[in-house]
C-alpha cells in the first residue's frame, strides 16, 4: 500500500513538472482553497481528478450541488476525501442527484453527499434491492431516509443482518416487527445480540457470507 502510494506521489510530481496537469493542479488548488497536502490526498484518492480537465469534469458536478443549496464546506470535503464521487459522466452525476432527491434526503444535510455517494457505487439494482427489504418490513421511505442518516454506511448492513433476522424470525426467536435500530448497532452489539446468542443456527457463516456478497 505504502509503495502505490509512493508511485501515485512520484507520478503527479513528475506530471507537475512536465507541466502536462498543472492546469487542473492549480484549478482543483485554487477551487476547494487547499493547499498542496491536501491536493496530494484528493489524487491519491482517484487519480482522475487531475488527470481528466477539472473544468469540464468537475466544476459542473459541483454546480450542480451548489444549485441545489449543498453548503459549500461539505462539497470541499467531500471534493478532497472522495473526489472520485466528482470525477463522473455529468449526466449520470445528474441523475443520480435527482434519485437521492426523491428519496428525500435535504441537500442541507451532510446525509446527502453520503446518499449520493453510496447510489454511485452500487447498481440501480442492488439500491432497490436494499429498498425492498425495507419495505418488507413495513418501513416507509421516510424511515430509510432516518435510518440512513443515523448510519451513512448502513447499505452494507441491510442485507447480511435482514438474513439473520429472518432466520430467527422463522425459528420464532424474535417478532415480526424491527426497528431501525438492529442497524444502528455497531457489530459487537449486533453480533451478541443476534448471532452469538444462536450458535447452533450457524448465523455467524450466513452473516460472514452476505457481508462478503455486499461488500
């Protein structure tokens, strides 16, 4: 990890000084007011970001957010964390903006940036899929959109811990209903709540296999 970091840092500073990206250098620098560290971090992160044109990649999909009323902080966060979010056809960023708006997140909130990056890394499919589960439970798309803001990353848990519960479910273990808050569970918890209690089930196997499917 530490050598592909290297060569990522060698490569830009070489880039830099055959002068081929420091027009987008000095864009994505002087856009988000960082300094040179944090320029280096966004490149590590997706080298994209400076090797395609910032202006006509970038800057339309910051627009966009912007037109939207996402505070500017939370776009320069996220712009130098997770550029690669950035970094996208326009139209598909476009799209996916407006699919995380009718699940009503607030573009006022930070759980929207997170919403959108957790639609862009997955297909339309398996959101859906996610979404169903939900909705077998009963839950409305204004509990999702709860849920989803108490834990951003809660897409990679609805599926391995729904498993689970639906085994002990069958077995008679725990009720129909479920709150929200199985998922707000840190994975301790979970565990010695849902699995470890239930060795003979085999859960812990189930658990590992969906998690590694999600993942």
């Amino acid at each position: 990890m530490l050598q592909m970091e290297e060569v990522r840092s060698q490569k830009l500073s070489e880039c830099l000084q055959d002068n081929c990206i420091i027009p987008s250098f000095n864009s994505f620098k002087n856009f988000t007011c960082c300094d040179d560290s944090e320029v280096f971090l966004a490149y590590k992160h997706c080298s994209l970001i400076l090797a395609n044109s910032f202006q006509s990649i970038v800057a339309p999909n910051v627009a966009l957010l912007r037109e939207l009323g996402v505070p500017d902080s939370y776009i320069m966060t996220e712009l130098v964390r997770h550029p690669r979010l950035f970094a996208r056809n326009h139209d598909k960023f476009r799209r996916t903006v407006e699919e995380v708006e009718k699940l009503g997140f607030n573009p006022l909130k930070y759980n929207f940036l997170a919403a959108l990056q957790a639609l862009m890394q997955i297909s339309k499919s398996t959101w859906e899929r996610r979404l169903n589960v939900f909705k077998e439970w009963g839950w409305s798309d204004e509990d999702f959109v709860i849920a989803f803001e108490k834990v951003p990353s809660l897409g990679k848990r609805i599926i391995p811990r729904y498993s689970v519960l639906q085994v002990l479910l069958s077995k008679g273990f725990i009720k129909k209903q479920i709150s929200v808050q199985f998922l707000i569970y840190s994975e301790e918890e979970f565990l010695a709540r849902f699995v470890t209690p239930y060795g003979d089930l085999h859960l812990l196997k189930l658990y590992k296999e969906k998690m590694s499917l999600e993942n």
